[in-house]
C-alpha cells in the first residue's frame, strides 16, 4: 500500500517553500497545465507517501479545524531542534496545539494554507 495525501491551494509556490525548506521534504515531481492544475509531489525519494499540492484557477475555501494535521516523526531532538529554529528564523513561530499531546510532545507550526503540522520525536 502506498499513501498520497493531496490537498488543493491557493498558496502552491509557499507550500513548497515550507514543506522543503522548513520541513525537509523534497520535490519528488511535478506537473503543468494537466487538464488545467498545476501540481507538485513532495516525500523523501524511496519511501512509499507523499504529499501532492495542486493549484488551478479556482479559489479555495478550507476551512481546517485545529485538530486536521500532518504529524512528522523525526529521528532525533537535535533534528526538531534544527527544524524549530529553522522556522523561527523564517518568521513562523510554534502554535499552541489544541491537543495538549502535542504541546508535550513536540512544535505545531501552520503551513501556509493554515493548516496543523506537527514536528515530533518517534519515542
């Protein structure tokens, strides 16, 4: 089994630059003006997910609840201490997450649509 989460946006050229530079995924493929969108994939090569981003004339209204969130586990605290920084220094600053499990387990920080993504330690 294989997991693609696709999410449709206004904001693509920002949710790439903070999923690849804040958060370390990379440009896995991308697509133009397939039948009118405009898409980007993004993971790690050789792993079986990805996040795909597409982007067409049509507006979009998400509506996320403090709950909706992407949770990447990484492999040390020198690792989320890297990430954290890294997004203090581009202007985006921890949320307080609405589950207290995440306050105690690691940093939620919003993406550029506004929604939840949760850095974290695997245990």
């Amino acid at each position: 089994m294989k997991l693609r989460y696709a999410r449709h946006t206004n904001n693509l050229v920002s949710l790439v630059q903070f999923y690849t530079k804040i958060i370390g995924l990379e440009v896995i493929g991308e697509f133009k003006d397939h039948d009118g969108y405009d898409g980007v994939f993004l993971g790690i090569i050789g792993k079986d997910w990805h996040l795909e981003f597409t982007s067409s004339n049509e507006k979009v209204l998400h509506q996320s609840d403090p709950d909706d969130l992407i949770v990447f586990y990484l492999k040390n605290e020198e690792e989320l201490k890297e990430k954290k920084e890294k997004a203090i220094e581009n202007g985006l600053l921890p949320q307080h997450s609405k589950n207290p499990y995440w306050n105690k387990r690691g940093v939620e920080l919003k993406d550029p649509d506004g929604f939840g993504v949760i850095l974290t330690l695997s245990n």
